[in-house]
C-alpha cells in the first residue's frame, strides 16, 4: 500500500511538473504566488479577509526585516497587487524575483527553524500547495 501510494505522488508531482513548463508567465506568477502566500500563512501570516496586501506585507516587515533588506517591498506584493488589478504585466524578471524571494524565506525559516523548514519543503514537494 505504502508502495502505490507513493507511485501515485510521484506520478502526480511528474504531472504538475509538466503542467508547470507548460503555462505561460502570468500563470506561473500565480502558482509561484500562491506558494509563496501559503508559505506565509503557515508562517502566522495569513490574509486576513478585508485585508490589502500592503498591511500584510507591513505585518510581515515587523516580524521578518531580513526579507526587506535592501527592498522597499517584496515583489510577491507589489507583482500580485498589480495582476489583481490589473495595472501591471507580469514579465519574467517579476516571475524569477517572487522565486527568488521564495527561497530566501526557506532560508529565513530554515534558520529559525529547520524542523518547520523541512515540513515546509516536504508538503511543497507533495504538491499540496497549489
């Protein structure tokens, strides 16, 4: 059972894989997004119904200023800001940037807490956040 189950995970990962290379840039902005928001909420830092983006980004510099190191803003925000409101295009420097910020805040985590790092990278590994 174990087996099959695990085939199945693989089999799915592979899948969404292939699904991945094939959206085009605004598409993947959004999983990566998505990822990254989910990410935060594991964190204690989820979105909060009536909530903009900018205070939860100024909830979120209070408690982590070494994400905005030589930011203004993470361009999770400002790129998911304009996508929802459509001032913006999504390019593929905004894509490779929420990537980037992605992974300095696994090394954020990590550093605070491997435990939490590993259940995190496990669970995105599973494909349970998008």
């Amino acid at each position: 059972i174990a087996l099959v189950c695990l085939l199945v995970l693989v089999a799915e990962r592979m899948i969404r894989s292939l699904r991945y290379k094939k959206m085009n840039v605004e598409e993947k902005f959004l999983v990566e997004a998505k990822r990254n928001l989910w990410i935060f909420a594991r964190l204690g830092y989820q979105r909060k119904e009536t909530e903009p983006l900018s205070e939860l980004q100024d909830r979120i510099r209070q408690d982590m200023p070494e994400l905005f190191e030589g930011k203004a803003e993470l361009q999770l925000f400002k790129g998911y800001e304009e996508y929802l409101y459509r001032t913006g295009e999504v390019t593929v420097e905004v894509l490779k940037a929420v990537i980037k910020e992605r992974k300095e805040l696994l090394f954020v985590v990590k550093e605070d807490s491997r435990g939490h790092y590993y259940v995190l990278k496990l669970r995105m590994w599973l494909s349970l956040v998008w």
